[in-house]
C-alpha cells in the first residue's frame, strides 16, 4: 500500500480535483455559499480524506471500505456538478471537464478497489 497515503495517486488526483472545484465553486453566486457550494466542496475534500484514512487504517478490508466511501464521494460530486450546469452555475465546457476529471479519478479508485485481495 505504499508509506504514506500521499504517495496514492488516487489521493494526488482527488487533491487536484479539490482544488478543481474550489475554484470552479468561487465562482458559483454568493447566495449558493451555503447551498450547492459547500455541498459540492465538502464531498469533494470527502474524496482525498477517505483515500487517507483508509491507507492509514492498515488493514486491507478497512482501506478498501474507505476507498468505497471516496467514490461513493465521487459520485455525489458528479450529481452536484451536473445540478450546477443544469442551474447555469458552471457552464457545459467547465462541467464536461470535470465530470472527465471525475471519471478518471473514478477508474483510479476502482482499480485500487480491485488490488485490494479481500476474503468475501
């Protein structure tokens, strides 16, 4: 699993896609401050802290559910991001190019999913 979850390229990716979405989110109106933006950016900061608890949990059935809960993350944040352009929030272009982020980082975390050899 590697020394340190900083070293998880899942985790490298999901800190990018904060930043991502920090920025994208600054943008959104002041009155979304408490609505859509905190949503988005605290399931977005959701993904990178579950790769890093799970890796530090040392057991591959915890990490693994970790790594669960950060797509389950993933996930939300695509739907929100979808909402924000449906809402006019984000433009097509800026969500088409998270929403790519987002399914690379998914492919990421299903195949760290898949390495992991858990006993059903």
């Amino acid at each position: 699993m590697g020394t340190s979850y900083r070293d998880l390229v899942a985790w490298q990716k999901a800190i990018v896609f904060v930043k991502e979405i920090y920025s994208v989110t600054a943008t959104f109106p002041a009155n979304e401050m408490y609505g859509l933006t905190s949503q988005l950016r605290r399931a977005a900061v959701s993904i990178p802290s579950n790769i890093a608890e799970g890796q530090g949990r040392r057991l591959p059935r915890d990490f693994q559910l970790f790594l669960r809960h950060a797509r389950g993350s993933l996930l939300e944040v695509e739907t929100q991001i979808i909402i924000a352009e449906q809402l006019g929030y984000a433009s097509e272009t800026v969500a088409q190019r998270l929403l790519r982020l987002a399914a690379e980082l998914g492919r990421i975390l299903n195949g760290l999913i898949a390495s992991l050899k858990v006993p059903e």
